[in-house]
C-alpha cells in the first residue's frame, strides 16, 4: 500500500490504495477521502469480534476499497502523537500496545496477544493483553508523543516506565524489574516496577503514554460546580 504520513505535531496517514484494493481500519479513523472510496463495516466472526473489544479496539472495522482507479484515503490519530509504518513480509511481526491499531492492509492479521508472564501482565503497565499483527503489507500504528527506537542485540535489555512501550517485535522478551530501595518505591514516583526488555529485536517507545498526558492537563480543566 502507498502511503505518505504528513503533518506535525496531528499527524494524518494519506493512502493511495489502487483499483480494488482494500484499506481496513478502526472505526472512526477515516478523516477525508476521495469520492471513489467504497465503504463497508464488518465484524469478522465471533473470535475476532471478542479479540478486538478485549484489546480496547471497536468490534467492527471499516473497509475502504478503491473503485475505477486509485483513490485517496487518510486517517488520524485519536491524540496528539506519531503514526508508525510497519511493513510485514509474511516471516516477521509486530507486538503492540492495546487501542494502538489505526489501519492497515487487508491481507494484515490482527490477533490477541497474551502475555505468557504473569508478573509482567500484572505489573509491567501493558497487561496480559496486547495486539500481535501479521501476515503481509502495511499496517499502521498510533503513538502517544514521539517515538523513540532502539535495537537490541539478543541479550541486551532496556528498563522502561510504565506506558512507554508502544511496539516491540515478536522476538523481544518482556518481564518485569522491582524498583530498588523502598524509599525509590514510596517517594521516587515511578511506581514499584518497570518494564524490562530484552532482544534480539527492535522496540518503538513513546513519549507522552495518553495517561501522563491526562495527568498534566487534569490541573487546569474547570471543575463543574
């Protein structure tokens, strides 16, 4: 699928699918498109229909397929943050955060992923369950804030605060790690863990987790009354 991520700090996703090709994506994602767009809302089955709500996403997706020629579609971010491309090959995928889902091919799989460990689904700030994609073409991500990316070797870890995973590769392992010293715990603000990970694989972390964002403008909306 061509596409084009344009703007800055709201960005848009601007695809360019050609005749008869189809573009799925979260329901309420589509911004503006070109007149030659068909739309139809689907469920897909029972099984998926449940993935999806357990993992934050709309039960029902739209499918926008391009008739008589290419055609235009974008797509935004529900806050402000970044919009991340990945390309699947058929042997590789992506592990992402739940709610993260925008749009993506539609030979791209999206299924539940459940964390194998129970300490970091209870305390490793993304829960027992995130969202693996797979399969082959483009699939589509939001981010919170800006993104960061690193690669690590196998064997070579990275500590994060809770939220700041956005997407990881299905090779890197996930785990938890307590915060040192009680007086860290009570008094240092980060919590009692953080999220460990450790490659072989690369990892998209995100700056501005939607949580901390409403923390920081909590102070200053009005209360009613």
């Amino acid at each position: 699928m061509k596409y084009e991520i344009q703007g800055s700090p709201f960005p848009a996703a601007v695809c360019f699918p050609e005749d008869g090709q189809s573009v799925r994506c979260q329901r309420g994602a589509m911004a503006w498109m070109s007149p030659n767009m068909e739309m139809t809302t689907k469920g897909g089955g029972i099984g998926k229909m449940f993935g999806k709500m357990v993992t934050g996403e709309s039960m029902f997706e739209n499918i926008y397929t391009a008739r008589g020629g290419q055609g235009l579609i974008s797509f935004t971010t529900g806050v402000p943050g970044t919009i991340i491309p990945f390309e699947l090959n058929g042997s590789n995928s992506i592990i992402a955060q739940k709610s993260s889902f925008l749009a993506c091919d539609d030979a791209v799989n999206m299924e539940v992923s459940f964390q194998k460990k129970l300490g970091a689904g209870f305390f490793g700030g993304e829960g027992f369950i995130m969202q693996k994609f797979t399969g082959v073409g483009t699939v589509l991500l939001e981010a919170d804030g800006s993104i960061i990316e690193y690669d690590l070797a196998p064997g070579q870890s990275m500590i994060c605060g809770t939220g700041a995973l956005c997407a990881m590769e299905s090779t890197v392992q996930m785990d938890i790690e307590t915060v040192k010293g009680l007086g860290n715990m009570l008094a240092g603000g980060e919590g009692f863990f953080n999220t460990k990970l450790t490659g072989p694989g690369h990892i998209w972390l995100q700056t501005m987790p939607v949580f901390d964002l409403a923390g920081a403008i909590a102070p200053y909306i009005p209360s009613k009354g």
